[in-house]
C-alpha cells in the first residue's frame, strides 16, 4: 500500500523539487522522491498505453479546460487528452515517458497539479472551502458596510451631504473595498492572470477586469473628490459570484464522494486464517481470509465456511441484504453483516469488480456530448465577444455624455460572462453518472446516455437476461456407457471452472480431477485435458461435428465428448418474473422488440411464448448476433443489446447501445456501455426513462443559458441592469444550472 502524503508536504516536496530544478524534464534521473512516492497511483498502464490521471483544482471554465487540452495534445506520444470540469481532473494516455512532462506542462501554465487520490482530493477542497468561507466572510461583512456608507447618501436626497461627511464616507469605503478587492476576489485576479498569461481568455478575465476597474475609477474620483464612486458594485460583485462559486464547491464535494469506490470502500488490509495481515493489494489468488461480522468483505471470492448476511447495496444500490453460505460468491466492499465468514480471494486487486467499477465510472464521467464540446467552443470566443460589447458600449455612452457609461460598462461585463453555459453539460452530465451508480448502474462509456436516449429497438440475449440464468442440472443421458453420471458431471464440472456463464454455475459437482489447456470457444462450449484425454462440452457440431439432434424438446442440453459422443446433459431454466412486465412497458413505450438466443429452436420459442415475443432467432453464435444486428440497423433500427454473456460482447460492440445484467465476467462489463449490477431487469426501464430526463435537464440548462445571455445583454447595454443587478444575474443563473442539474441525483421519479 502506498504511503500517503498530507497535501501540505506534497506541496512543500513539490517546491523544492521545482527550486532545485529537479521538476523539468521527465528524461532527467527524475524528479525527487517524494515527488514520484506523491504521483505512484496516478501514472499506470492502461490497455497497450501508460495512463496519467490528476487533479487539477485551478479549472475554472471551459476555457480553463480547452487550453490543458490543446497545451498536452500537442506534447509528442500522447494518445488521448480529456478532462472533466466538474471533478477538476485531467487524465493524459501516452505511449512513451514517465508522465512527470505532462506534469510540468500543466503547471507551467499557471495550474496546481495534485495527485489522483481521493484522501488528497478531499483534504484540498475542504481547503479550499475553508479559504473560501474566509473570503466570503469578508466580502460579505464588507459589503454590508460599504452599503451603510452608501445609504447617507442615498438618503440626503437632492441636496446630499456635507461634502466633509461626503469624503470620509468614500474614504472609508475605499478602505473596506480595497481589502474585499485584492483578498476576498483574489481567485478571479489570480485565474485571469494565469489565463492573460497563456493568451486565454477564460469566465475570470472579465469578472477580474470589472472588479479591478471600479475599484480602480472610485480611488481615482475618491482621490480628486469628483465623480461617482461603485465601492458598493466592487464589494456586492464580489459577494454575489462567491456564493455561487462556493455553492458549486458544495456541488463538487457531492460528487467527489463517488468517485474511487476502491478507496473508500475497501479496508486497507485484510487478515488471514493464519492471523497474520496483508495489504489490500497484495492478497494472492487462493489466500484464505478471515471477515469478522460488521467489516467490509476484503477481496471478491467463494465463501468457505461460515452462513451471514451480506449488505452489497455499494453495487446494487439494494438495502435489504442477501444471505449468503459456503460456496457463495462475495465481491470485495460488501458488509459482513451476522456471522463470521472465511473466504478464499479468486482475483487480484485490479480484477475485483469494485475496481473495474471505479475504473469504467472515471472513464465514463470523462465524456463530452457534441452539444457540450460546441457549448464550450462558444463559450471560449465569448469573452472576447464580451471585452468588445463592454468597451464598445462604455464608449458610447461617454460620447452620448452620459454621467453612467461606467456603470453600464461594468453590468455589461458581469451579466454576459457565460458560466451557466459552460455549467450546463458537464455538471449534469456527471450528476447523473454518479446517481446511476448509486442506483445500481456503472455506465462504461460516456456516449451511453446520449445514444440510449436515441434507440428505438431493443435486442435481448436470452438466458440470465430474460431468464433468471439460474440453470439447474435436470438430467443426464448417457452415449458411452465406459461412463456413469457421476463421472459425466465430475468432468463437465472441471471443464467449466473458473467460469461465470449460468451453465458453468449449474455444474458444481465436486472432484480432484484436474483440466490443462482449457480453452472456451464462445456461443459454442469449452475444451480441455481431462485425465489424459482431450473432452469437449457444448453444442453437438462442436462436440462431435456432426449436428446431433437432443433426446427431448424440453430444458436446454448440451453435449460432452471426446472424439464421439459421451452424454447429453439437460438444463432447466425460468423466466424472470419481471420480465414479462418490462417487456409490455417497452412495447406501450413504442420500442422494437425482439430476442437472440444460442439454444434450440423450442426452448427458444417456449420461452418467447411465455413472454408474448414474436420476433425470436434461436441457435444463433455470436458471430450471428452480430449480423442480426447490422440487418436491424440497415433496416433503420438503433438498436439497444441487452445481454449477460461473454457470447453477447461482440453483438453489444456494433449496437448503438448496450446493456450487460448482473454480469460476473469482466470481459462483459467492458464490452458493455453499461452494466446492471442489481439483478432486477427492471432497471432496464428506469433506465431508459432516466436517459430522456438527463437529455431534457441538458437541453433546459443549455436553453436556460442562451436565453439568459440573449435577454440580459440587450438590457445591460441599454443601461437598463445596474451593477450589482448585473453581478446577481450571473450568480443565479449559474446556480439555476446547478440546481437543474441536481435534479438527476433522483434516478426513479
């Protein structure tokens, strides 16, 4: 386990590796020690490539967003560059390097670079929520004061006030408002700064400017006792877009919690029957563990000993816990509830299903819809559509010998700053993803919800899709008779270990037999060495070559062989109880309905009869399911494959969409765009249903956004919007995005 860095150290290390230039160049003998120690967990490989995954809490915009992007897009061996606004990470894919250049370039121009760990993560926004407050606090109490100054004036009517009381007013409000200025709207002075800096007009720029330049104006008219004074519009300005950077804080803080389920879910060490203690990640395949009552269960595995209830709600988003005896799977994060249970680990760290789920969860809140990448586009060249607006309007109304051109000038920068814009896609886009995996769904590509949204046919696998998947062993007919039943199970039994698929569930006959050069042909059986001698299970073609027709039409059978025939083993499978009424709340929906199955004809047709399926193609492989799709799609329908198998991976790659249910594969859960970890396909409609509210709430937000620009700017311009008008317009239409957006914490309406 790594040891972790209080971010204060990390930042101190951090500086004397950049003094001692030891930070520069990734090729050097490298940066320091606590630096690499620092950055451990966030450089690692993914897939053929070395991923660097990393915080960044300077993103402010779009704009923020688009410039690390384009700055590292062009570094040399760089594969893929994406950032998530809503989170502040960046994630770099590279083919060459250490990642430490990638580092460096980030925080050239201008941005703290932290580790990608959620302890970290954590301890820098409660920092930055602690500043935040601090400078709120300021504002706000300077705001109030600067007001009371205000008010004598405001209230001696036409003739005012003594021009002595006058000066001491505005010289104690230029005192207050210098310290709200330059402390509590130091954030916007800074980010403007940084982006003036990389030529990069991002949403600080302007609100920075019209800060800087009121107060700038009334210290000039303070000084020379002449003209108005905005000491009041300085401080509310400030005041206003704090509240709402802090709200979105709160936003942010919401949403970190989900992410790094292995992190907080996951004990940091687990005990083994020998009572000794080893690291999360160091637990071998075969290590037997001890899980007292009440603690998390440390490593996916098979139960040993031991009958209790386990909590799984952390992947099913179910409250009522399953009861779970020897022989049992468990997932690593799940509660030991009652009893003690010892377990023995059948995967490592980066195989257990709460990793893969965390990892398919980062990924996917990395997904920009079209509408978002050109929302952010806009929102680039809108700054400087606002710069010019302002300038153009402050120096018409100064010819047109109006004592307001300032004041106009200042609504006009702060009402027009797009941030609500820039706010509408991103945030709600993660919001939803997060409350999909608190509701028992981890969406593995961000296109899913977008694509979902646009389906209009809907092809089901059969078995453990539609059916329960719960196959049970029937009976067996034997071929050979140099074989009992025993022997027929024992043999099928090994032959399937190891495997997920409902089939290899329903064979756990017990032996010490052992199988070499297993190998698994999808959609058609398996083969391996079985006492010497090369069986194979599965379909009859595959088995013996020759398509041998089963001794009856009920139950599912399939064949094991080894050269000629052995036995016919049945199987006998349910259909799901909910599964005739997701079927007749999509048909009323107006989907397409229609199922793929590898089984027979007749077991095919009973359960479509079962169901009220018209459209049923049975004793199809998984290359078959691949072009039923394509016919489908030629046709003109976007299809949405629902499947569980390692059979369905390649029809679920060439739909517009795809579902996996409760898979235990994890092959299938990255073939997916999604998966259902609860065993309910009645998810399946709340998800359908919840993929047209995230579009809706997305179009609302992006329509609240453009609305509000087209309607305030004119007003602004026309010196119908005072400053501080202007400054709570921008914060509440940012907070209406949010607010909207938070609309999608509820899955199931």
């Amino acid at each position: 386990m790594s040891q972790v860095i209080p971010l204060s150290d990390y930042k101190a290390s951090r500086g004397q590796a950049i003094a001692s230039g030891l930070a520069h160049e990734p090729d050097q003998e490298g940066p320091d020690q606590a630096r690499r120690l620092a950055f451990e967990d966030s450089i690692y490989a993914h897939g053929k490539t070395t991923r660097l995954s990393v915080r960044v809490p300077d993103i402010r915009c779009a704009a923020c967003s688009l410039k690390i992007e384009k700055q590292l897009s062009a570094m040399p061996d760089v594969e893929r560059v994406a950032t998530n606004l809503s989170d502040k990470r960046v994630v770099v894919d590279f083919s060459r390097g250490s990642g430490f250049g990638f580092i460096d370039a980030i925080e050239k121009l201008g941005f703290t670079v932290l580790p990608d760990r959620l302890n970290l993560a954590q301890v820098a926004l409660e920092q930055e929520r602690k500043s935040m407050l601090a400078r709120l606090g300021v504002a706000g109490i300077g705001m109030m004061q600067v007001m009371m100054y205000a008010l004598t004036g405001y209230l001696a009517g036409d003739s005012g006030i003594e021009p002595a009381y006058e000066a001491l007013m505005r010289w104690a409000s230029l005192g207050v408002a210098t310290l709200v200025a330059f402390y509590s709207a130091t954030p916007f002075h800074l980010g403007a700064l940084r982006d003036l800096r990389n030529r990069n007009l991002g949403m600080d720029v302007p609100v920075s400017l019209a800060i800087l330049a009121a107060w700038t104006l009334s210290m000039i008219h303070t000084l020379t006792q002449s003209g108005e004074v905005y000491f009041d519009s300085v401080c509310m300005f400030t005041f206003l877009l704090l509240i709402g950077r802090f709200i979105e804080l709160g936003s942010r803080e919401k949403y970190q919690h989900s992410q790094n389920l292995n992190d907080s879910l996951l004990p940091t060490s687990a005990q083994l029957t020998s009572g000794e203690y080893i690291a999360i990640r160091s637990i071998p395949v075969g290590a037997e563990l001890q899980v007292p009552a009440g603690q998390r269960i440390p490593a996916d595995g098979t139960i040993i000993s031991g009958d209790s209830s386990v909590d799984e709600a952390a992947f099913t988003g179910e409250s009522v816990p399953l009861r779970k005896r020897a022989g049992m799977q468990v997932l690593a994060g799940s509660v030991n509830l009652d009893q003690p249970l010892v377990i023995r680990a059948d995967k490592v760290w980066d195989d257990y299903v709460i990793t893969r789920i965390s990892d398919l969860f980062r990924e996917s809140s990395l997904y920009k819809p079209a509408f978002s990448v050109l929302a952010d586009r806009i929102a680039r060249y809108f700054v400087a559509i606002i710069l010019l607006m302002a300038s153009a309007s402050a120096g018409y109304w100064y010819l047109q010998g109006d004592a307001a051109w300032f004041s106009i000038a200042l609504s006009v920068l702060v009402v027009s700053c797009p941030c609500a814009l820039s706010l509408a896609t991103p945030v709600a886009y993660t919001v939803a993803i997060a409350a999909l995996r608190n509701a028992g769904v981890v969406v593995s590509n961000g296109a899913f919800l977008e694509r979902l949204n646009d389906t209009n046919a809907v092809v089901f696998d059969k078995t453990g899709t539609l059916t329960t998947g719960k196959l049970t062993v029937s009976g067996v007919k034997i071929l050979d008779s140099a074989f009992g039943e025993q022997d027929v199970l024992e043999i099928a039994s090994v032959l399937e270990q190891g495997y997920a698929h409902p089939i290899a569930r329903a064979l756990t006959t017990h032996s010490g037999r052992i199988c070499s050069d297993r190998h698994m042909e999808p959609g058609a059986g398996v083969s391996g060495e079985v006492d010497g001698v090369v069986f194979r299970l599965g379909k009859a073609d595959f088995v013996c070559g020759i398509a041998e027709t089963a001794p009856d039409k009920n139950g599912i059978w399939i064949m094991l062989g080894y050269h000629r025939p052995v036995a016919w083993i049945q199987f006998a499978d349910q259909v799901r109880p909910e599964s005739g009424t997701v079927l007749n709340t999509l048909r009323k929906a107006g989907y397409r309905l229609s199922m793929l199955t590898g089984d027979g004809a007749h077991e095919g047709r009973r359960i479509a009869a079962d169901l009220g399926l018209d459209d049923v193609t049975a004793g199809v492989t998984p290359d078959q399911k691949v072009q039923q799709l394509i016919n489908r799609q030629a046709s003109g329908d976007r299809v949405l494959m629902v499947g569980d198998g390692i059979n369905d991976a390649a029809a679920m790659g060439v739909a517009q969409a795809s579902v996996a249910v409760s898979p235990v594969d994890v092959f299938v859960q990255q073939a997916a765009d999604a998966t259902l970890l609860t065993d309910n396909l009645q998810t399946l409609n709340t998800l359908l249903v919840f993929s047209r509210k995230v579009n809706r709430v997305i179009r609302q937000n992006i329509g609240w956004a453009v609305a509000y620009n087209m309607t305030v700017i004119p007003l602004a311009i026309t010196g119908q919007i005072v400053p501080w008008v202007a400054a709570l317009g921008m914060s509440a239409s940012s907070l209406l995005v949010v607010a909207n957006a938070n609309r999608l914490y509820k899955v199931a309406d």
